[in-house]
C-alpha cells in the first residue's frame, strides 16, 4: 500500500518523473482514444469481440488506440488496435492483483500513482470508450464527466458500450441524481450509449470533427 501521508521529498521526484516521462513519451500520440473496461473480463466475452472490433474500426480511421495495459477489456483493445495496423498504448499501473501487461502495446508506460496515469488518459485523447467495467472503469467515466462539467477540459465524445450492462446506472443518474437536482438537464448529454461498434466509431469520429472546430471560450485540455 502507497502512503501519500509522508512527507518525502522522493516521493515528490517519483511522481514528477511520471508525468515527465508521461509527456515525453506520449507526446507523439495523436488522436488517441482510450477504451475502459474489466481486467476480469475474457477472450470469451462477447464484449471482448467487441471491443476488439472497435479498436480495429478506430485504428483503420486514424486513431491511436490507449489502454490500461493489462488483460480482459484492455487487451483487447490493445489486440483491436494491432490488427487495425494503429498505435496500440498501454498505460499499465502496478497492482496487486489482476494487472498484468498484455503483449499487444507498441508503447507501454508504467505507472505507480493512479492520479499521474489518469492525467496522460485525459491529456492525450480525443475519446472515451466506456465498456463494462468495474471501479476503475466508473472512476475514469466520472471524472472526465466531472472535467467536462467544470469546464476543465474540452467537450470529448464519451461512449457508453452496452446499454445492458449501464442501463441501470444511466436511470439511476436520471431518476435520482437528476430528479433531485444535484445535477443539470445539459449534464446527460455529456455522453452517448451505443450498442454496435460502427456507431461507436461514427460518434468518436463527429465527436473530433467538433473539436477541431475554433474554440470558443473554452479551455484546452489540462493546460
């Protein structure tokens, strides 16, 4: 377990060290879509298949395809990407359990902090692909809803892959979370649910045109 109580000043040098290489290193991506799902997830899934196919449909067009690194969802994101003949990036993080490299990344960061590999997922793409997932997948979803709510970064295309799999939470986010006001109207629309990979890549694509279009008053990303 990681103790970010101390007060160490190594502690400060690893973590700049992260975001340093994290730049170098990922500076050359360009359009880069990260996709998130479950590590527990296997090749047997339909979902696997699918994020596969996704990641090939986006790799055909021209994007960078960026993923945690590991097995399940990840791989085959990673694996879609190396089929399509795209950049396929994997951002793996030392975990305890479940986390462990896939060998379909073209270039492969390792990460310690959470917080510094989540900024290099927010910074270097132009899409989100959220597909079923546990935690970790529900974190990535809020906060680029939180970034995009607050004006923190651009408006991205953030795709929900399987309606049957995020239905529940979505109702609950409008009966509850948007019933009782703790969230706006214009708040929904900051993301799409698809179920079939072509619209998948139909809406990350208008999502990019949009912003390649003048920025008005908004702020570019993590500046």
């Amino acid at each position: 377990m990681d103790d970010l109580r101390g007060n160490e000043t190594w502690r400060i040098f690893r973590i700049m060290s992260e975001f340093v290489e994290g730049f170098e290193e990922l500076s050359s991506v360009k359009r880069g879509v990260s996709i998130f799902g479950s590590a527990r997830l296997s090749r047997n899934s339909h979902y696997y298949k699918d994020v596969m196919k996704i990641a090939e449909l986006l790799s055909k067009k021209g994007f960078s395809i960026i993923t945690g690194g590991g097995p399940g969802i990840m791989e085959a994101g990673n694996r879609g990407a190396k089929k399509g003949k795209g950049l396929s990036v994997g951002l793996n993080i030392g975990l305890p359990l479940e986390q462990s490299p896939n060998k379909y990344q073209d270039k492969r960061l390792d990460f310690r902090y959470f917080f510094a590999r989540k900024v290099m997922f927010v910074k270097y793409s132009v899409g989100y692909v959220i597909t079923p997932g546990g935690f970790g997948t529900l974190d990535e979803f809020y906060e680029a809803l939180t970034l995009m709510q607050t004006n923190k970064i651009r408006r991205i295309p953030i795709v929900m892959y399987g309606k049957d799999y995020w239905e529940g939470l979505i109702n609950w986010m409008q009966d509850t979370m948007l019933g009782k006001g703790t969230i706006g109207k214009d708040d929904m629309k900051l993301f799409h649910m698809a179920d079939d990979p072509e619209e998948v890549v139909r809406i990350i694509e208008e999502g990019y045109e949009r912003q390649r279009a003048p920025i008005k008053g908004n702020r570019r990303k993590l500046d």
